[in-house]
C-alpha cells in the first residue's frame, strides 16, 4: 500500500494540472446543490489496482463525496463489474472524475499485465519485477500495481543501491581500472546493508563480477543458452536476474533457464491503461 502523504501529494499535483482555477463546465452548468451517485465500472476484465488512490481524488476535490470499494486492490474482476460507488455534490463528482479514472485505469493495466507475467512463469522459482522505466512522477503507484499483480520492486531509486549497468563499466573499463578490485573496493566502502548488482552482457565476464563479491548479477540479453550456463557458472553465489528481450512469448523459457529474478520494463513502459467507466446516474433520493 501506498502512504496516504505519497497519494495525495500525487493526486493533488493532477488535480491542480487537470483544475487549477476550478472546473468552468461544471461550476457554470451544475446548481452548486445539486448531488450524484456514479459507479465504477469495468469495461474489460482484468486486476484491480488503485483504490485508494481513485478515493483520493474525490476526498481532495470535496471532503463530502464518499467512495465506497465494492472490489480491492488486487481482486480480479470481469466486463461489466461494478467496482466501486460514488455519492456526493454532483460539482466535486465531475471535476475530480478524470483524475480519478486516469489513475486507476493506469495502475489497474500494470496490475493485470503484471498478472499474466507472474501466471506465465508459475511453477518455476523467478520473480518478476520492475524497473526504473516509470512515468516520472508517478513512481510510487507503478510500483504499488505491479505488487497488485502479484509482482515485485526492484529498486525504487538511484539511491537504494548500487547497480553497476554498461555504461559504468564501460567508462571503468576505459580508464583501465580493473573490474574485480573497482567491485571490491566500492563493497570497503559501502556499509554492510547496502545491495551491489552488475549487469554484465557477456559470459566471459562472470569471473570478475563475482570476484568482486556482486550480491546479484545482471545477465543482460542473453540467450537462453547462455542464461543456463550462467546460472551453472555462477551456482548460487550470487542472485541471478535475466533482463532484456523479456515478452509474455518469451518469459516462461527465461524462466526456466533457472534465474532467480526476471525484471519486465514493459510492465510499466509499454502497458496500456485498463479501460473502465464512471457512469453518473440520478441521485436516488430525488428519484420519482
């Protein structure tokens, strides 16, 4: 679950880009009086991802308006699923809908493609994670899906730990440093509760990543061949994780090749937003 501060820090910056002096179709053609119930419906099926962020929305545009969840995070859901209820002033209802929807429907893509990965390698031991290809801004609820869809985080920031990719290791290796005692020598350095990660893209590589003492290695367009071998070379002495070229055609051969970790960039780059509705209807009280 995503911290409330985080949610409406986020969902506030989209209200004030989406309405920043206000919403002037409805303040203009709806009686300030006037309330609404809308529902919350799927139009496709797929993994609920984002309640309270769709919630957070209507709170922040008016503290009166209740959503009430018929359906979690996490729950899948079918075509035609009502998933969640909206009572309240009819003005906040409408200027808080797109944000409110845009969110959801985005998390709740992430979630269901996060699923279908996590079902296409049941059965075999690898995790699939994300990345750092997240739409900037929107970091903390990318994440919060893909764990909806039964997926894990790799590391949030830069800042969480040290992952040395290509380009590290190609100015390294430009300036003549040898790779093995770089690794050792930033592991002095850092305190013991830090993770080191290197992604290496050739297999003659191995020996010096793992006698720098990486906790994971990257193994980074590889093969299926050559993922195997490189499980076998490395034998446990470090976490494996494949990365590169993974698709849902391809990612149950990934996994089993063996690796621990399968991290999925597409996941949160390429998903398409889930497609659901809010349909207002006639408040019920005023109902003939």
């Amino acid at each position: 679950m995503t911290d409330r501060r985080e949610i409406d820090r986020i969902v506030g910056a989209a209200l004030d880009e989406d309405s920043p002096w206000g919403d002037l179709t409805a303040e203009t053609l709806i009686p300030a009086d006037a309330t609404a119930v809308a529902d919350l419906v799927a139009r496709e099926a797929g993994v609920l991802s984002g309640v309270d962020v769709f919630a957070a929305a209507f709170r922040l545009v008016d503290d009166r308006i209740v959503v009430t969840p018929a359906a979690g995070d996490g729950d899948r859901f079918d075509a035609g699923d009502a998933l969640a209820r909206v009572t309240g002033p009819a003005r906040g209802i409408l200027r808080a809908e797109r944000v409110a929807l845009n969110l959801i429907q985005r998390m709740s893509g992430i979630a269901t493609l996060t699923a279908r990965y996590v079902a296409a390698v049941e059965g075999t031991p690898a995790r699939i994670v994300d990345t750092r290809k997240t739409t900037p801004g929107l970091r903390s609820l990318e994440r919060q899906a893909v764990r909806d869809g039964g997926g894990r985080n790799h590391r949030r920031s830069l800042s969480d730990a040290v992952m040395a990719k290509d380009n590290h290791l190609a100015v390294l290796t430009a300036g003549g440093v040898d790779l093995a005692s770089a690794l050792r020598a930033a592991r002095e350095r850092l305190p013991h509760t830090v993770h080191l990660e290197v992604e290496v893209d050739r297999l003659d590589q191995l020996d010096a990543v793992l006698a720098g003492g990486a906790d994971t290695i990257m193994l980074d367009n590889f093969t299926l061949e050559d993922l195997r071998t490189g499980v076998a070379r490395i034998d446990g002495r470090a976490v494996v994780e494949a990365s590169g070229g993974v698709s849902l055609d391809t990612v149950g051969a990934i996994a089993a090749t063996g690796v621990d970790v399968i991290s999925v960039g597409a996941l949160t780059h390429s998903v398409r937003s889930l497609d659901l509705g809010l349909d207002v209807v006639i408040d019920p009280a005023r109902t003939p």
